[in-house]
C-alpha cells in the first residue's frame, strides 16, 4: 500500500490535535505536530530555545525556514505515510512541503480543512486544559476530565497552555485569516482540499474524516 500523506488545516482550537489522535491510531499513520515539536524544543536551555519559546507561547508565527527545515529533517521517520498538524500554515510552506514529498517520490494526497466560526474556537480555547505530564488535552465543558483539575490517565493538576488566553487567541486567530487561509485556495486549485463542519460534536467530526480519508485508501 502507498503511504498516505494528509494535513489537518484549521484555524487554533479547530480539533486539529482530537482529531490526529484518532486518525493516526484508526489508519496506523506517524504524527508529526509542529505546535507540539516548538514546544518541546522550546524546553532545551539556549537562545534558540529561548526564541521558540516565544514563539510558541505568543501567537506569533515562527519563521518560514526554521519551521521547514524542522519538519524535513522528520519526515524521514514517516516511511509509512503521516498525519501533519499544524504544517503547513504559509504558502511559503505548503510548496516547501510538496517539493520536500516530491524529493523523496512521495505526495500529499489531501489536505483536510476544519471548518469552524471565530465565536467556537474562542470558547474552545479559553476553557482548554492541557496535562503537563501526559499532554492529554481537555475541555472544561465540552470535555471534561472525570475528576475536576486532573488528569484522567495520571491524576496529574491540568494546566492551561500560556497562548489560550484571551489576547494571544486574537493574535493567533489573525495569523490563520491572513496567513494560513490561502492554503484553501491552494489545495482547491490543486483538487486536494477536503472541507469538515468541524463545528459538530467530536465523533462526528471523526466519523465526516473516516469517511473521506477511506475514499483515498
Ligand atoms: P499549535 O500547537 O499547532 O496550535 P494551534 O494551531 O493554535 O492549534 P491548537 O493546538 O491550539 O488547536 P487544535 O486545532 O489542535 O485544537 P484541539 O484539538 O486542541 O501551534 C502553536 C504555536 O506554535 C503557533 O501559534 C506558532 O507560534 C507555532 N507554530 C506551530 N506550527 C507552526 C508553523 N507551521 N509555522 C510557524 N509557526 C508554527 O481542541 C481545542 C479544544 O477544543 C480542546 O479543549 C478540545 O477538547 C476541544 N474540542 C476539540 N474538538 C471539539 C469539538 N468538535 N467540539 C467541542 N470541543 C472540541
């Protein structure tokens, strides 16, 4: 079987991460988050930590050429195909992406575009809860842990990620219309644009996805 290469593109708060999870575990598909893999090096001591640092927790964009060369140097672990999250989010980046797929005789077969208004991702945002340890993600109200402040895997105190808050959620919202929503016109041009209400519940989102993604297989 080819390996199957899709990107979730979305707005922050869109299900991007609730999604992936469940996608790559049905369809046995790598993951690669660029949110996640900023935050993580954002960890390392140094100035270039400190300058991811900034970037992940401010709503600012990180450069175009870091932010490439990142996901290139991985995609070399995903012989098997991979679920991107958050990559591409320029224009920049999505024709680095194709000519890095093409380089080694691989191809985005979809990118996978949630749809949801600016009023639910604020409330999606504002009322995520994040775990430290495990990075389980939870919603106060839409997906509540069973114990209220901790972690269901690991009763660990659920945290909040320092750009879910209300001035960075605005920041963050901007970049999307201004940077990331051409990329609709990109894949639409390219017949690759698959378009979810991701405004519905979870399963259903999840059960919208399936039901494209098997139509690729
Ligand atoms: P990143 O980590 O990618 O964040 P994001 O795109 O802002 O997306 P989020 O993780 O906030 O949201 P999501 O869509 O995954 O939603 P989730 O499933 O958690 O990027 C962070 C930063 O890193 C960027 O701002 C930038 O600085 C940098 N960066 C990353 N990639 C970059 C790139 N390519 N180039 C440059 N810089 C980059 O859901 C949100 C909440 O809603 C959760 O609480 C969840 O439980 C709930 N929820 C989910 N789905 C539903 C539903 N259907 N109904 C009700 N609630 C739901």
């Amino acid at each position: 079987m080819k390996p199957l290469f899709l990107t979730l593109v979305g707005p922050p708060g869109a299900g991007k991460g609730t999604q992936a999870q469940i996608l790559c575990e049905t369809f046995g598909l790598g993951y690669l988050s660029t949110g996640e893999m900023m935050r993580q090096a954002a960890q390392a001591p140094g100035p270039e930590g400190d300058q991811l640092r900034e970037y992940a927790s401010s709503g600012h964009l990180a450069p175009d050429d870091f932010t490439n060369a990142m996901v290139a140097r991985r995609l070399d672990d995903m012989p098997a195909g991979c679920l991107l999250d958050g990559y591409p989010r320029t224009l920049d980046q999505a024709q680095a992406l194709d000519e890095q797929l093409a380089f080694r005789d691989w191809k985005l077969s979809a990118a996978l575009h949630l749809r949801v208004p600016d009023s639910v991702i604020r409330s999606r945002l504002l009322g995520r809860r994040i775990c430290p340890a495990c990075g389980s993600s939870y919603h106060l109200q839409f997906r509540p842990p069973s114990t209220s402040g901790r972690c269901d895997a690991d009763d660990v105190q659920l945290t909040q990620r320092a750009d879910d808050v209300a001035e960075k959620i605005e920041r963050r919202i901007t970049a999307y219309h201004q940077l990331t929503e051409p990329l609709i016109a990109f894949y639409t041009g390219s017949s690759r644009l698959i378009t979810v209400d991701a405004s519905a519940d979870v399963d259903d989102v999840r059960d919208a996805l399936v039901d494209e993604i098997s139509r690729l297989r």
